[in-house]
C-alpha cells in the first residue's frame, strides 16, 4: 500500500540559470543553484559547482492524488523557454513510500500529461516500517 508520495520536476545544465528561468516563467524552485556556486554536499562540496540546478516540487498540502499532474500543469508549455534559460535536461521525480507491498500506477490523465511535458519520468520505491516502540 503507497502511504506517500512525493512529486518534483528537476532541471538541469551548463548553463542553466535558475533565476532567470523564474523570471522568465514565473515558476519558483524550491531548491536551485546557480553555476559556480558552491556545492554543500557531494562531489562538488565546497567547490564551485559546473552546472545550474533545480527543483519545483508539489506542495505538500496537495493530495497525493493530485501532485503528479499539479506539476504537469505548472510546467506545461514551458520547457522551451527554459531551454532558452539553459536548460538541457529535465525529469519528473517521483517517489513512492510504501507498506507491505508497492503498486505504482499512473491514471491515464496523469500518462498523458507527463507524455505532453516531454521531460523523463524517474520514480522510486521506499519501504517504510511502523516504529512498534
């Protein structure tokens, strides 16, 4: 049984410019960085980093129901300005929290949506244990 997901979109490139991308979509990352900044974990701790990133994930208070094709909706029709911004891949991810057993599926809505983006969709599965303590 799935008990959570969690849905982003991440972006990536060279030279991929997270803030210019907000100001030219009006999408707001929760998570970027800028090239040349410095890495906090990883490989590129403490260095400057060769590439931009980032992150726009589904807001938590959505249902679970609903985060996939929240994300489909905001980045629809977007995909070529941010290449304009840099952008040189980018990916659906979707992480699934199960109990016992993962059934992943997608509706159709949700298939079609993410075809019509035209970005990868990456998922993984994560079993969780109830604390019997």
């Amino acid at each position: 049984m799935i008990t959570k997901i969690d849905a982003s979109v991440e972006f990536w490139g060279e030279k991929f410019s997270p803030t210019h991308a907000e100001e030219c979509t009006g999408l707001t990352f929760d998570q970027k960085n800028e090239v040349g900044e410095p890495g906090h974990t990883g490989r590129y701790k403490g260095q400057p980093k060769p590439f931009g990133a980032a992150r726009l994930k589904a807001p938590t208070s959505l249902p679970d129901s609903d985060k996939i094709l929240w994300l489909a909706n905001v980045v629809m029709g977007k995909i070529e300005r941010l290449a304009e911004c840099g952008l040189e891949d980018a990916h659906f991810s979707v992480a699934y929290y199960y109990q016992d057993q993962c059934n992943c599926s997608l509706s159709k809505e949700e298939s079609r949506a993410i075809a019509d983006v035209g970005v990868d969709f990456w998922f993984s599965c994560y079993g969780v244990t109830e604390d019997k303590e």
